[in-house]
C-alpha cells in the first residue's frame, strides 16, 4: 500500500505502523510523487494519505489527490488521516471517498489495528474483484486472438489499447493451458505500455512468450524464473536496437517496432 | 528433436550470426546484406535444451522442422539457407544468386 504525508516524520512513523501490522508499505511527500509510484505499480492494494498536504491552514489537498487516483486508477480502496481538518468538515468535503478516515481528534494509534484490517479486507477484495474480471477478460482474449492464429505486430496493436485493462490480468488461461501474465513495462522504463506474456506450463518445465512475439520466449524451472529470463531477453534486445541504426525486415523489423513501441518509450509513448 | 547449445552454436557461426551473450541467452540476428531478418536466441548451458526449444529455434529462422534438421546436420549451407528464405519471398531471388554486395 501506499502511504502519503508531506512530513517526512510522519510518514516514517505510520510506515512502521503499519508494516507492524504486517502491511507493505511504500510511501510519497507529494501528490505527483503519489501518482508516480501508482502509475509504476497499478496494483497498487491501498493509498492512506494525509488530508493536509500542503502545509497550509485548512488545507485539504489530500481529498483532491484522493479523487484523482479515483478518476484514473478507479477502484485503488482509499483511505485518510488528519490531524487539521474535523471530523464534520471531512464528511462534507470527502462525501464518500474515503473507505475510512481519521479525523482531528482521533489518534491514530487508538485506530490502527481496525484501520490496518479494514485495509487488509479491502486489498483483498479489491483482489477478488480483480480475478474475476481478468477471468472475463481472458476468456474474451482466447476467443479473439487464438494463439495459433497471430499476426505478430497486428495482435499486439490491438492488445495494447488493453493494456490499462490488462494490468488487473492475474488469471490463469487454464482452458488453453496458458495463463497470461502482464509484465509491467516500469521494469524497463516508468509509463511504458505493459507486455503480455503468455506461460504455459510444460511437462518438465515453465515455458514463457511474449503475446504476438514468438522470438521472444524463454523457458525455466519456475514461473518467477522464465519470466526473469523473458524480461532479460527483451531487456537486451532493446538494448541492441537502441544502440543499432541498421535495417530491419520482417520478424526483425515486427520485433524493433514492437520493442520500440512497447519498451522504448524514449522514443515516444503511444 | 534435440538441441545442444553447442549445435547451436555452430548454427548461429553457419549462418554469421553476430552472437552477443550474456548471463541466460546468447542472441542475434541472422541477417543478409546489412539487413536483419531474424532475431534469434538459445540460453547457455551444458544440457540440452527443452524439447520445445529446437522448435521454437526453428520457427524464429523461419524453417520447418526437416529444414531445421538439415541445417543443424550440416548437409544445409548458409547459401541453401537464404536460397529457402527467398523461395518463401523474405529476400530477393536475384540478390540470392549475385555477390553479396547488393542488397536484396
């Protein structure tokens, strides 16, 4: 989960707070900071933010930024603090926003373990939801895009405008055998497009691909394992090509623009 | 079929494959005339590879299983190998047949 407080003191101590309560946490001092860190990990399970960000009397600043995980990140469970703005004040300001908050006057040592749990049931719930609509998702992806049937640079094409979707893909694609994996792209640059990996588990052995790129594969004992390797692979392959001017034709030239527009946002995002 | 690292090896140097390693894979492309046509990879190591894998390595130099076994059995030249990837129209005929100076 993520944690936001303008006050480095603060953020420290409700950081060991709550990984006392078995919680992980990772924190941000400022609302871009806070919109950066979700935008790396859209998975993100919870964000516990100060209403009172900027320092300033009556500041509310923690409710806007709340409303704009909101509005791009939509179901990320919300809650807040504050040790400034009053518990009636708050109701009005936030109507609903927050699943939980503590108001000024409340301390939030007294709330912590039913604050921590309350967390805790909403990241997992959160979870569920996510399943099942990956579940839905996925089925729709076999029946679109059979895997035998790929145009490389063309299912990729139209994948991506899933992407954001795609980031709550967990679910396994047992019918087929695969399940479909998303790697997020801030393993190789923050707000790149995700890959979608393809895992299918084999009679020995864990075998990967990129979805619509069949160069791109790897096998291992494990799935954290091929999926290391797979990561590795692309990882150098754009490497290769970022540092090469040369030509490309066909799977070559499917594999650069692929890479180019999914890894090397460098050169521009789409 | 079966695929040792070392077959492919000897794959990627019949075919010119400028190959880069590192820690899990050794990659390249097989390329003709400056251009590159085919990202290729194996993963190091002394065992065979999977049995998944020489059909993968097969698929990515854009060869069928009986070709791949040619090629890996050393009866396919370099040359047979592009004169294949210009019957199936991925390079020119023509720019087969001449030096290696042209460009397909």
């Amino acid at each position: 989960m993520l944690v936001v407080d303008d006050e480095n003191r603060n953020l420290s101590i409700r950081k060991q707070q709550l990984e006392a309560k078995n919680l992980e946490v990772v924190v941000a001092e400022s609302e871009s900071a806070a919109m950066h860190q979700i935008e790396a990990s859209p998975e993100m399970d919870a964000v516990l933010t100060d209403i009172n960000l900027a320092d300033e009397p009556g500041d509310t600043s923690g409710v806007k930024l709340a409303r704009k995980i909101q509005a791009r990140f939509g179901d990320i469970p919300l809650f807040a603090y504050s040790a400034t703005v009053e518990e009636q004040e708050l109701r009005e300001e936030a109507r609903g926003l927050f699943m939980r908050s503590i108001p000024k006057g409340i301390k939030f040592d007294e709330e912590l373990r039913d604050l921590a749990e309350t967390i805790r049931d909403a990241s997992l719930q959160r979870r569920q939801r996510r399943r099942v609509r990956s579940d839905e998702q996925l089925a729709d992806l076999v029946v679109r895009y059979p895997l035998e049937a790929i145009d490389a640079a063309e299912t990729v094409r139209r994948l991506l405008p899933h992407a954001r979707d795609a980031a709550d893909i967990e679910a396994s694609l047992k019918a087929a055998g695969y399940h479909l994996e998303l790697i997020h792209s801030s393993i190789f640059q923050p707000s790149a497009n995700p890959v979608l990996v393809w895992v299918k588990e084999l009679d020995e052995e864990i075998e990967a691909e990129v979805y619509g790129q069949p160069s791109l594969y790897a096998h291992g004992e494990s799935g954290d394992d091929v999926v290391a390797k797979l990561i590795e692979l692309m990882r150098l392959f754009a490497e290769d090509i970022r540092h090469d001017d040369g030509e490309y034709a066909g799977p070559a030239l499917h594999l650069r623009e692929f890479i180019e527009r999914t890894i090397l946002v460098a050169h521009g995002n789409n | 079929m079966q695929l040792t690292t070392r077959e492919a090896e000897r794959i990627f140097n019949k075919l010119e494959v400028e190959a880069i390693r590192s820690t899990h894979h050794v990659r390249g492309f097989v390329t003709y005339n400056g251009v590159r046509l085919f990202p290729v990879h194996y993963s190091n190591g002394r065992k065979d590879m999977p049995g998944h894998v020489p059909k993968r390595f097969a698929k990515s130099l854009n060869l069928a299983l009986d070709e791949f076994a040619e090629l890996k059995r050393c009866t396919m030249s370099r040359e047979k190998y592009f004169g294949i990837q210009a019957e199936r129209g991925v390079i020119s005929l023509e720019a087969v047949e001449v030096s290696g100076e042209q460009r397909p």
